[in-house]
C-alpha cells in the first residue's frame, strides 16, 4: 500500500552555515515580525526559500535556491539516503520527551484510494501558494508529517542503532532538539520499505502540501508524454513516526473570537446553562486543571465581560443530537471541538461556517496566557480553552474516511524547515 522512497537530500553546508541561524519554523506559523527577524539572523536562512517577503516571492526563492547551490551553500548527498529524526522535548509538566521517526519520500496517492488518510479539511488559499512555490522552484523545503501503526516497533530496530552515533545535524530550535542522521544502506533502506509497504499512512500535519504534490504531479505528469509513473514529482518528502511511539504528543488549539458586532457575554453564560454546567475560578490555573477533568464535551473559556475563568461542561450527551443535529459520523460528532463550532460559536455566537473557515471572526493560539491577555487587552471578546483531541480520535476519524475542523489538532513539537530539502524534478 504505502510506498516509500531513499532520496539524495540537499542540506545546508555546515561548513559554510551556522545550523542554528538557517533553521526556522513552518512558514504557516511565521508572522511578518519573525519573517523580518529571520531574514536578518542570516542571509541564508531558510525563510527566503519557503516565505520570502519579496515582490515575487516565488521566483525570487528559485533564484536564491539555484544560488545557494551554486556556491555550495547547499549540497546534494549523494547516496539515496533514509533520515532518522529525533526530537527531544519537555512538556507543559516539563517531562522530557524524545519523538522518534525517519524523513522519505512516499508515492502520492489519491485519498480515495486509502493508503494516505487525511484528517483536516483544507482550503484552497494556502493550497495556490504552496502551488506557486512548487512550480518556480520544483522541491520540497518542509516535510509532511505523519502517522504510521507499529506497535511491535519493527521499524525501529533498524532506526535505532543509528541513534547511538553521531547525527549529522544537531540543533536545538525554540527549546526542542533535533538530532537527524542519513541511512543510506540500500539493504536497510529495502527492510524499512517492505515493512511498511502494507501500512495506510495517515497525515498528522501538512495537508496542504500533500494536496499541493497531488496537483504538482498532476501538472508534470500531463506535460511528459513519456511519464512512468517513477519520476520524483510521483513522490513527496514525509517524516514518519509510529502511532504507537511514546513521544508522540498533541496539545490543544485554543479559540479566540473577536469583532462580534453584539457580543454580550452574561446572555452568553446564560444560555450556555440551559445545557451545561457552569463553573467558575478566580485564575487560569484553575480552570485548566478543572477542564482537565472531563473527559469529553468541556471548554474553559474567558470573557470580556468578567474577570472570571468559566468551565462550561456538558450536562447530559443525550442532548448532542439536539444541539449537533448536522448528520455527521459518530467518530465526528463525539468530537469536543464539534460542539464547540458547530453550537457554540456558530448558534450561539452567529458565526457561520464560512466565517470561521475563512477566520473571520476567529483565530487559533496554543498558549493559555496569550489568549488571556487578549481578552484583557480588549483586543477579542472571548476565549475557549479546549483538552487536547486524542490519538485514538485522529486515528478512527482518518480511517473513517471523515475530516475534523481546521485546527483539531496540535502534534507538537512542529517539525522545522531547513534539515533537509527534496528536489521533485531532476
């Protein structure tokens, strides 16, 4: 079913680059400040490939990418090569954590045909300037991440020895460590593809991209009459880590909702307690761990009008039909952040599905104290905290052949731009 692929990697050259100074987050969650710090930590950080501010971004990263191979900034490996990533991190208890995968190519498969799941639903603006960038520069700078069920963990006995020695890259980003070694062992390579020939792969992160290789193959494949079906563009850089890995993490997306024309959050709370339980705290701290109590159907939230920290919790789940009444799966509808958008914000606080796809009246924060301080600040209306979606969910929902709302999930930690690069194009 699945297929991967060794490929020869372009990396920086560390003997010309400080790691450190190129790496940078996925350019999906890089603002227009940190845009402008990275482009002056180093003129060659990876934020010109993958989200430059010029007039035309997407030319001038081609042209910036052809020159930074040119002077050897950049270097091709020249074995088909493996990379086992580890990445080392401490969570909001600060407990170490290590989560443990390897970078390669998979085939590109229609999501009709089962073997690569989605779980989030898309929308076309980040799809078009994925699309654009794929075209001028015919690679791939950030991997998709995804999912794969080993329990027994056969995989690992061919990624681990490698742990052990010392990793070709070594960086600590935004207090996450990335270790990346190469595999280049063809007969290594061939173990690790037949034993995951039979698994579906399922998209942790990275939907766009993976939909934006599907197009880009596409428009290859229609303009070679001699396709095969082997060349790069059938195939698209992933790092995979196993389901059953113990650091394999989400934490929570938090709501944060402004520019509601008549906001009044006491009639809010009001309703709400028609059919929930209405808790209140003096702190955040406090409604965190209260939230953290219930097991499903639950959501901290914080409003312009009060000083107070709310738990609003289902009463009774017999009424999710009454207040979800769309005709959804159940793996779908037992989803806390279904309720919450389908009845929380979308009949009670008027903001319809389009509005919250197009984020008109929304947007997403991990991080409790910034939604906080926004509300504080005057600067939204109200905030919803919410437990984080759990494995088992993604799983059943993606297998289900069903998607969840945007911003269901948070795998943490996000995998950074600048370890490795994938020409789709020879």
């Amino acid at each position: 079913m699945a297929t991967i692929k060794a490929f020869r990697a372009i990396r920086y050259n560390q003997m010309k680059v400080k790691i450190e100074n190129v790496v940078a987050p996925p350019y999906d969650v890089i603002s227009p400040e940190q845009q402008n710090g990275y482009y002056d930590k180093d003129p060659f950080n990876v934020v010109r490939l993958i989200l430059g501010r010029e007039e035309d971004r997407y030319s001038s990263a081609a042209k910036t990418y052809d020159a930074w191979q040119s002077t050897d900034v950049l270097l091709r490996d020249l074995a088909p090569s493996i990379y086992p990533l580890v990445q080392t991190f401490k969570t909001t208890e600060g407990k170490e954590i290590q989560r443990k995968g390897f970078i390669a190519l998979c085939r590109l498969e229609e999501f009709e045909k089962k073997i690569v799941l989605p779980h989030e639903k898309t929308l076309s603006k980040a799809k078009e300037d994925r699309f654009k960038l794929f075209k001028a520069t015919s690679s791939n700078f950030s991997q998709v991440f995804s999912l794969y069920s080993d329990p027994s963990k056969e995989i690992d006995q061919y990624l681990t020895p490698v742990h052990s020695t010392y990793p070709f890259i070594d960086v600590e980003f935004e207090s996450v460590r990335n270790q990346l070694w190469q595999i280049s062992d063809s007969d290594v390579v061939s173990r690790i593809g037949a034993l995951m020939e039979p698994k579906q792969v399922l998209i942790a992160d990275g939907h766009h991209r993976y939909e934006t290789g599907l197009a880009y193959r596409d428009l290859m494949k229609s303009q070679n009459p001699n396709h095969t079906g082997n060349e790069l563009y059938n195939y698209i850089m992933m790092f995979f880590t196993n389901l059953d890995d113990e650091g394999l993490v989400i934490f929570p997306t938090h709501r944060v909702v402004h520019s509601l024309p008549n906001y009044d959050g006491s009639a809010l709370v009001a309703t709400l307690q028609q059919h929930f339980n209405v808790q209140i705290f003096p702190t955040p701290q406090m409604m965190m761990d209260a939230l953290k109590t219930f097991p499903k159907f639950a959501y901290g939230f914080v409003s312009k009008h009060s000083s107070k920290f709310f738990v609003a919790s289902l009463k009774n789940e017999s009424s999710l039909n009454t207040l979800v009444p769309e005709d959804l799966p159940a793996g779908v509808k037992n989803l806390d952040v279904v309720l919450l958008h389908n009845y929380i914000l979308k009949n009670l606080l008027g903001i319809t599905q389009e509005a919250q796809e197009k984020k008109l009246n929304i947007h997403y924060i991990q991080k409790v104290h910034e939604c906080v301080d926004e509300v504080a600040s005057g600067a939204s209306q109200i905030a919803f905290f919410v437990n984080p979606t759990r494995i088992e969910q993604v799983r059943d929902v993606a297998k289900s052949g069903n998607t969840m709302p945007q911003k269901s999930t948070f795998f943490f930690p996000k995998l950074i731009s600048g370890l490795v690069f994938n020409k789709m194009v020879e």
